[in-house]
C-alpha cells in the first residue's frame, strides 16, 4: 500500500504546475518565559502531508515531470543539545515515516533553495499562510517568502492553503480510525466523570476525572480546555474558570475532547448532580435531544450546514412554544445562539468553515443547546458524525446520552 502521507502529497501537487516548488515549516516551540517553552505543536498542515511532529522540520515539494519530489530538512542535533532535550527525527526514520526522496540537514535549506530558483526562468513558490490557525508556523512562511522575494524578485509566491484544506475536510480511512480512537478515550473519561458527580463538589474536581482518566487511557492531551459548568454558568458558552461549586439539583454541563495520535473528540453531555433530573430539566432536556437528533438524521451527503442549522432551530423552537416558553420564532435566539456545529479532525474546529456542504468522508459535530438563565438551566449535547456515502455513522452513538440511561447510570454507578 503506497505510504498516505506520499499519496496526500501527490494529491497536492496536481494543484501545480511542472516545476512548481512548495515550501510547509512545522515551526517552532514557543518561549513562555525564561526558560520555560509551550508545549510544541506541529503545524497540523506539515504533518498531514509528513505525519512527522518534530519542530524544526521543512517540507520542500518540487513537482516534475507530473509527479512529486519531497525532500525533508531535519535538524543536525549536537550531541551536547540531546542529552538536555533528547534526539530529533533522523534521516532513516522519517524516510520510514513519511516516504520522502531525501532528507538534508537544515542548515543547507538556503542554499538548496537558491539552487532550485535559479533553474527556473518564472519560479512559482507556493507556501502555508493560513493566518488563523498556524500562526506560529506561518512566520516562517512569511519570513522565508519575504527573504526569496528580495532576493528574487521574479519570484510568483502563492499560498497552498486552499488546497490543503480541501484535501483535509475529506477524512481517509485512517483518520477516521483515529478519531474514532480519541472519541472511544473520551468516552472512557465521561463514564468516569457519571461515577464521581457530586453535589457539593467543585467544578475544577469532577474535571479532574476527566483528565485522570483519558490521561491513564493514553490520550496524548485535550482537544481544548475542557468546559465543566453547573447550574447558571453553563449559559456562558464557552465557560472555562470551572471554579464554582456544584448545587444539589443542578444540572452539569460537560464539553470536552481528548486528542489521541493527533485526531480529537469533541463531545457535550449534560448530567444532574445528584443523579436524577427534575421534570423540569427533563422537558428541557429532551427537547434539546429532540432537536439533535432530527438533525443528526437529515445528514448525508449534498445536505448543507444552513439546511441543518434550520432544522435545529425549528426543534428548539417547536419544543419551547409547546411548552410555553417562547411564543416566536424570534425569541428562539435568547436560548439559543450559536451554530449547529462544524467539521472535526486534526484541529477541533476543523479547517473548512462553518458553511459547507455536507459530502462522504467529512467528520462533523452536531451539538444544538438550550440556554435558560432566568432557570439557571444551560444544556448542550453533541455527538461526532461521519458522513457516509448513503448518510451517516454516528461515530460516538457509544455515549450514554437519554436520560433514562444517564439516570440508570448513575443510580447504579456513582460511588
Ligand atoms: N468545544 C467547543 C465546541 O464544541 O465547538
Ligand atoms: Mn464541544
Ligand atoms: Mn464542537
């Protein structure tokens, strides 16, 4: 079987002319303080056409004669540099890796790049410079870019990005083995988390179960800061102090993901402290279940994120007018307020926006909520889907969810 990475390259390269060249960085670790460093991620861009992690990689593509060269500039590592901070990627390993011609110290990245421009009369040289996402990787786009372009200023620079981006929206076989992985850990750590809920228990404690357990399960980290808010807090949407202590009959609302081999989960639940929601919070619940469940089943291919956001907000709305709540549409918007979900992958909000149409092989989340801040209610829930070519596989159906089972969960499973 040809080597993924080598085929993803090959992919891209048909975007190229003959001759074309392409430049991709993993960056850098980046300084907190002294000599304190962030822990470094990899472009995510670099290593879904190397699946190499490393900082201080270059990926150069040459395409000719329609097919693709790749060389890989690694680190020279002083021996004196890996006893503090251990071995980079070496030449065998990452050919093993990633299936590329040839792999080159990087001190000579320069003078292998003056080489190759000055074979070519009119040189294209595409480069990364997604500004969103990759900031720290697109300085050294911009920094190498800048340098050809006053050395040469014949020089037509494009950006690759699109390209990429079109070739990651649509997950291969692998990537969806490995968010499958990083959902089955997340899993793992909420059934933790049904164990251990509490009254009376801090917001920060309950998250720890979370983190125990996906860190003993072997994720590599957090596909983001986990979001862990009772009561009132859970209204905030993105509320993350998880500071506050948990109220006998509040309701919890969980929105975490862990990340395993690069793939993330992204999964919301909302569980009762004390194990048994009151009528209240069930007929809120289940309108929001409702409601993502009627969108969970409309997905297939050709569908479109607008289509789906509708079919939410009619759920909702039809829910809170049947129980009184609201009496219009228009007043949907103080309990709900924000889209109905977006693609998952390498990056938790994945590249490919928010308004897409929905095709085979593409890994969305589905996560509609209800906000009720006069009732100190917040609920959301979200689920991982794949798009098949016939619909879709609900990739975390695996996770307890109605309130019948969360109730009989809990009833016989808190410690
Ligand atoms: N956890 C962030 C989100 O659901 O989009
Ligand atoms: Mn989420
Ligand atoms: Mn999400």
């Amino acid at each position: 079987m040809e080597n993924i990475y080598l085929l993803r390259r090959k992919k891209l390269s048909s975007n190229m002319r003959n001759g074309d060249m392409c430049i991709i960085f993993s960056g850098k670790q980046v300084r907190i303080s002294r000599d304190e460093y962030y822990e470094f991620n990899t472009n995510k861009n670099f290593y879904y056409l190397t699946g190499l992690k490393d900082e201080n990689l270059i990926l150069f593509i040459r395409k000719i004669n329609g097919d693709v060269k790749s060389t890989l500039f690694i680190e020279n590592r002083p021996e004196d540099m890996i006893k503090w901070i251990g071995k980079t990627i070496l030449k065998d390993e990452a050919i093993s890796i990633s299936s590329v011609d040839e792999v080159i110290y990087i001190d000579e990245f320069y003078s292998f790049l003056n080489n190759i421009i000055l074979e070519e009369e009119s040189p294209t040289v595409y480069f990364d410079f997604d500004r969103d996402d990759y900031r720290h990787a697109h300085i050294y786009s911009e920094e190498c870019a800048n340098k050809l372009k006053v050395k040469y200023p014949h020089v037509d620079i494009k950006n690759i990005y699109v390209h990429i981006k079109n070739l990651r929206i649509i997950k291969d076989d692998y990537e969806i083995s490995k968010i499958k992985g990083a959902i089955d850990i997340t899993r793992l750590g909420i059934l933790n988390i049904m164990r251990n809920l509490k009254p009376n228990m801090y917001e920060y404690q309950i998250e720890s179960y979370f983190d125990y357990m996906i860190k003993y399960s072997g994720a590599n980290g957090y596909a983001f800061k986990s979001i862990v808010a009772s009561g009132e807090n859970a209204v905030i949407l993105h509320y993350i102090e998880n500071d506050n202590k948990i109220k006998d009959g509040d309701l919890v609302l969980f929105d975490l993901g862990a990340e395993k081999d690069f793939y993330r989960a992204d999964i919301s639940r909302t569980f009762p402290a004390n194990g048994k929601f009151t009528d209240r919070q069930k007929e809120i619940y289940n309108i929001v279940l409702n409601a993502q469940l009627k969108v969970i089943d409309a997905i297939c291919p050709g569908v479109s994120q607008s289509d789906l956001n509708e079919i939410a907000k009619e759920n909702l709305y039809l829910g809170l007018k049947k129980i009184g709540k609201i009496a219009n549409r228009e007043e949907l918007s103080n309990y709900y307020y924000h889209g109905i979900g977006h693609l998952l992958g390498l990056d938790t909000h994945d590249v490919g926006g928010r308004d897409f149409v929905y095709k085979e092989g593409m890994v969305v989340t589905v996560e509609p909520g209800l906000y009720i801040k006069d009732e100190g209610i917040g609920i959301r829930i979200e689920d991982d889907i794949l798009v098949t070519k016939d619909g879709h596989e609900v990739l975390s159906s695996g996770i307890i969810k109605t309130v019948d089972e969360i109730e009989g969960f809990m009833r016989e499973n808190c410690n």
